[in-house]
C-alpha cells in the first residue's frame, strides 16, 4: 500500500507542477500549438474548468481558480493517502 500512496503522491505532485507552469507560461506570449503547451493545457483545464464555472467574475483581470484548484488538490490527496494507509 505504501508503493500506491507514494505514486498518488507523485500525480498529484506533478499536477501542481503543470498548474503552476500553465500559470506562469500565461504570463509571456506563447504559441498555444506548441506540443508541450498543448500538453500542459490538456492536463490542466479538466482540473481548471471546474473551479473557473463556480467562481464569480470579478473586474480584476486575474484567474484565482488555479489556486482553488491547487489548495482543493491538495486536500484530496490527503484524503486519498489517509485513506490508502489505513487499508495497508
């Protein structure tokens, strides 16, 4: 059960990681075509697009459902490695 907790740990790791980048990458001019943007954007936006419909627009031009995002991720993958080390 340990192994599994420990690849948990890295998906949800390496998710954080492709937020965070998308996040800075919207920053500077890109080319979205670009295969690894493409990537990064097709890991990211099922996570992204969630929390962007629940929350409200503002005048401000800024998206704060990547840090939604990150602090909910965060909470689940607690949870699911709780849960993981309590079956083992």
């Amino acid at each position: 059960m340990q192994t599994l907790a420990v690849l948990v740990r890295v998906a949800f790791e390496v998710l954080n990681w492709l937020i965070i980048a998308r996040i800075l990458i919207s920053w500077f001019p890109h080319d979205p075509n670009h295969p690894i943007m493409r990537f990064i954007y097709e890991i990211t936006e099922p996570v992204l697009a969630p929390f962007r419909r629940i929350m409200p627009r503002t005048t401000m031009p800024i998206d704060f459902s990547p840090i939604i995002a990150v602090l909910v991720l965060q909470l689940v993958e607690h949870l699911l490695i709780n849960f993981i080390m309590r079956l083992g």
